[in-house]
C-alpha cells in the first residue's frame, strides 16, 4: 500500500482524460477468457496514446484484480507513476441481481479496491447502476463515500445508472440532503449513433444540480453497433436491445459495410464528435470505451484521432488534449450517419428499460411474482 499523502482535490474536468479505458473488458460477462487475455500491453499502448484514466467495477469480476495486479507490475510501475494516471472505480453492485449499498459495505468494497490497486487513495469511486436502489440507499451509500474524502481515500463522488432522470433526482437529492454536489455522473449508451438523450435531455439537467463532469460509456451500445453484434459471455445473451432493434442495427451494419466502413468504426468517430462537442456552460465530458486487445486501443486512438482537427495543437499531442472536431471530417461522415439513423428507423433515441420489470427498488432485487 502507498504511503504516499492523497493528491488534493482540483480542476476534475482537466484530470479525466477525453477518452477513457473502461475495464469491463477483463470481465467475465463480457468476455469468458477474461483472466488469461494479456492486460500489460493493452495498458502500455493506451498510456502511450494519452488515454490515462481507468473505469472499473468489482462487479466487473475479476477487472479489479488484474487491472490491479498490471498496474503494480514493473512494466508499468517502472514507467508510469500512480500520479500519471486517474483511477475510476465502483460500489454497491455486487452480482446480476445483487446490490448492498449499506455503508458497511460501501466502506469494505472501498477498503478492499484500495488493496486490489496497492494504492493509498481512489481518484472517483461511483455509486454503481443507482436504478436499482432507492433513494434512501442511494444517499447512504454516497454519505459514506463523503467521509472517505474527508479520511483521504477517495478525490472524488459520482453515480452511475442509465434512466436519466434517476441519474439527476439523485444528485439534485445528494445536494439538497447531504449538502454537497455529485462530483461526476455516469451514463451509457445513451450518446450514440442509436441514442443521443444524453445531449438533448441528461446534459442541462445534470448542470442544474451541479454535476461538473459526465461521462458516457458504451459508444456501442454495449457491443450493439457492429457488424458481430451483441457479446455473449458467463451470463449467456443478456444484451437489452429487443430483437427489432438488433435486427435494424445489423441491417445498418451491413450498409456501413456496402460503404467500404465498419458501423464499429463509425459509431465511434459519432461518439467522440458528440462527446466534444458540447456547449461550453455545460458539464464537461469525457468518454468511456471498453478496448480488450492492443488492436482495440489502436481503433480507438484512431476513430479519435480521425475526428481531430490537426491544425490545432494541444499541451500533450496525444489524446489527453481535448479533440477540437475536424468540420470537414464530421461533413464526410454525415451522409453514413444519416443514412443509419434512417434504417434505425423507430429505433432512434429508444431507451431500454432499467431496472426490468418486476424488480423491487426497495429490497433492491427481483420482487415475488
């Protein structure tokens, strides 16, 4: 364990770089040969290309422990100090269909991520998926996660869920009940080539009750937006898209194809555009991309360097510069845009149902038929 004092608190919106590695790639619902991919190569090409913030959850099992492990080895620590990187991580989700966002078990799975990345302090831990709760246990959990930034072990708060308006009614309750605003919101797949409610309905909602910084995940839809479809992992088929929109999404699939493109490739140079190109008063935004291979991170960097206008020069010269967009580019793009919103059809901005029906707020789990 570091012993290192905790980094202060600061300008979070120039902490989390533009584009971040999500972790739920070395998870086992996304991918069964979680364990035995190699992680030190993905994390040394995703440094190296400026994408230095990590997204995680123990829910994510095992993300925490081999993210953890790589990040200690020599390979990485001989070259890139804890300093150099900004670590995102969760509580309160602990299985499909379990949740405990009991303080005492906010305060374990706290405890127990610090241990896992042998490091002294987090820089966000979330509330994970707060659909699934209710208000009360929302504002415990996040009470609690406020006395460990007052104990040093954690920079900063968010919560992260898919409904907007859960997203909003509890950070607006965070800032009424506990006196003190959600640092940062996580949404997903909800800034999309699919779904853009994020912009036009999270984005001015979220400023309203104080949030600083939103990130969005899932620029595919979860894997959606490709030409393979869904991931199937342990869980089976568990992807929420109903069978008309998988079917609409191939169909786009296979136009963007007709056109000598990838619907991966192009979903992700939308996102990035959308993910830059927000009105200057609003919450600041970085996006969450889920690269499992050396490959994958090098399609990242590129869908993001694509949309780059190069005559504009950054502090870095990689991707921790924020992408100033490249007109010309989105312009070129716009007729493959256009032409998959139109085959989504009836599918455009459709928002899938979280938690499912039938779940219990309340006990936090499926409720008695």
């Amino acid at each position: 364990m570091s012993n290192k004092p905790l980094r202060p608190r600061g300008d979070l919106a120039s902490e989390i770089t533009p584009i971040v590695m999500g972790g739920a790639a070395w998870s086992h619902q996304l991918n069964p040969d979680a364990d035995t991919r190699p992680i030190i190569p993905v994390i040394l090409k995703a440094f190296e290309k400026g994408i230095r913030t990590i997204d995680t959850s123990p829910y994510y099992e095992p993300s925490e422990k081999i993210l953890g492990a790589a990040l200690a080895d020599p390979a990485i620590s001989s070259k890139y100090s804890r300093e150099d990187y900004f670590l995102m991580t969760k509580v309160g989700r602990v299985a499909a269909e379990e949740f405990n966002y009991s303080p005492e078990w906010v305060k374990e799975s706290v405890e127990r991520s610090l241990r896992r990345f042998q490091t002294g302090y987090l820089d966000v831990v979330f509330c994970h998926d707060v659909e699934f709760v209710s208000d009360a246990s929302c504002l415990a959990a996040l009470s609690t996660l406020w006395q460990f930034v007052d104990e040093g072990k954690i920079r900063y708060v968010g919560i992260s869920g898919y409904p907007i308006e859960k997203l909003v009614r509890v950070a607006r309750l965070c800032r009424e009940k506990l006196g003190r605003s959600v640092d940062v919101v996580q949404n997903w797949g909800q800034l999309t080539l699919q779904n853009t409610k994020l912009r036009t309905q999270g984005l001015e909602a979220l400023k309203e009750v104080g949030v600083k910084v939103v990130c969005s995940s899932s620029p595919l839809n979860i894997g959606l937006l490709r030409k393979q479809g869904v991931p199937i992992g342990n869980l089976g088929d568990w992807h929420p898209a109903p069978p008309g929109l998988r079917l609409a999404a191939a169909n786009a699939a296979t136009y963007v194809s007709s056109r000598g493109d990838s619907l991966a490739s192009l979903a992700l140079r939308f996102a990035v555009r959308e993910t830059a190109s927000k009105s200057p008063d609003l919450p600041s935004m970085a996006l969450i991309m889920g690269p499992g291979s050396v490959a994958e991170v090098e399609s990242c960097a590129a869908a993001a360097n694509s949309v780059k206008d190069h005559s504009v020069q950054g502090k870095y010269g990689d991707l921790r510069d924020g992408v100033v967009v490249d007109e010309e580019g989105r312009k070129r793009d716009q007729g493959l845009v256009d032409g998959v919103r139109e085959i989504l059809g009836e599918w455009i901005d459709y928002s899938f149902v979280s938690p499912p029906e039938g779940w219990d707020v309340e006990a936090g789990r499926m409720g008695s038929v």
